[in-house]
C-alpha cells in the first residue's frame, strides 16, 4: 500500500489513462501497464512479461527464491526490456541475515565464487543516506544492541541470529589433500534443509 500511495504521488499525472485503485494498477497513454503487487503468495506473480520490476524489501520475503524464480521468467519473456534484449529487476532491502537475498547480493560481487556477470550489486550504510541525521544514528548505536545496529544501519549481512552457529561460515576451514588418515577417527554432520537455507555437511577428525 505504501508503495501504492507513493507512486500515485510521483507519477506524471498527464501520463495516466486510468487508475484501478482496488487492483493498484495503472494504464498509460502509450499502452504501458504499471501494477502494485505483494509477494506474500509467489504464485500471483505468474503472469504476462515484464519489462521493469521493482522489488523493495526483498529480505524480508519468506519464499523469496519461488518468488523471484517467477518473476525472472516473466523477465526473460521474449522482447521485454527497454530495448527489447530482456526486463530489468531492481531489488533493494535491508539486510535480514544471510539469507536468499545475500545470495543474490553476492551475484553482483566481482570477488565472490557465485558472481554472475549480467548482475551488480551495491551496499550502502544510513550514514551514506544525504537526508539522515548523523548525529541521530550515532544516538541510535548507544541505545541499539550491535548486531541489531550492524545490520539495520551499516548494512551488515549477519549470521541468523536464531542459528545453532552463528558464525560457521567465519570458522569453517579446509585441511588436508582429502585423504583419509588410517586409524583415524570421523564424525560427518548433516542438516538436511527443509526449506529456505541449503543442507550443511560437516567432517571433523578426532
């Protein structure tokens, strides 16, 4: 709804044809099609091509890898975009943990294994913000607790907090050539994921 409001504000008016205020749609003069949409149920995202999406608060998504996996379809749909070589998806939110959107995050980082030349990605703290008041966030960061803090306002992509080991990615190491030491002793751990996250494999010797 907020979205709704805000682009009804800022949008050309003489560009308008007409409104449909209970679907949140607008038509165009020139036959464009702007619509309003939650996330909240991926399968209405299913639909026509699309040529532009916007997509804000995307870590706060619960099935966020359905949902963009539908709309990146309408996306490739043929002659959308503004030339007609493919939509554009510009996707912003708040860090909440490392979740599907870290993932899609690291897509756009040059110096990350996931890197996919057709994304880029930025990351930007509150302090970066022109229209915020310093002084008020530095107030904030006496009050906040860190890891709230971090990420709400730097913009930090933090471990889960609810997670059994917050911090195994930063601990997670490799030794050895792989080959099994005779006598020695293994314990592999797995967590099939059920949803959301991916299965963890762990192999530790004694």
């Amino acid at each position: 709804r907020q979205i709704w409001r805000e682009f009804k504000k800022f949008f050309p008016r003489e560009w308008v044809e007409n409104y449909w205020e209970a679907d949140k749609m607008i038509s165009t003069i020139n036959g464009g099609l702007v619509e309003v949409k939650s996330a909240d149920a991926p399968e209405q995202l299913v639909g026509v091509g699309l040529d532009i999406v916007l997509i804000t608060e995307a870590g706060r998504i619960k099935e966020l890898e359905e949902v963009w996996a539908n709309i990146e379809a309408r996306l490739n749909s043929p002659g959308r975009g503004p030339r007609g070589t493919g939509g554009l998806a510009l996707i912003n939110s708040t860090p909440t943990g490392r979740n599907y959107f870290y993932r899609m995050y690291k897509w756009g980082q040059k110096d990350d294994p996931e890197y996919d030349p057709d994304w880029e990605s930025w990351r930007f703290t509150s302090y970066e913000n022109p229209y915020l008041d310093k002084a008020r966030l530095d107030k904030l960061r006496k009050r906040w607790p860190d890891r709230v803090f971090r990420q709400e306002i730097l913009a930090e992509f933090m471990a889960e907090g609810n997670s059994v080991f917050p911090t195994a990615e930063e601990c997670a190491t490799y030794i050895g050539d792989g080959t099994p030491e005779e006598g020695e002793v293994y314990v592999i751990g797995y967590d099939p994921a059920r949803s959301v996250d991916y299965s963890g494999v762990a192999i530790r010797n004694s």
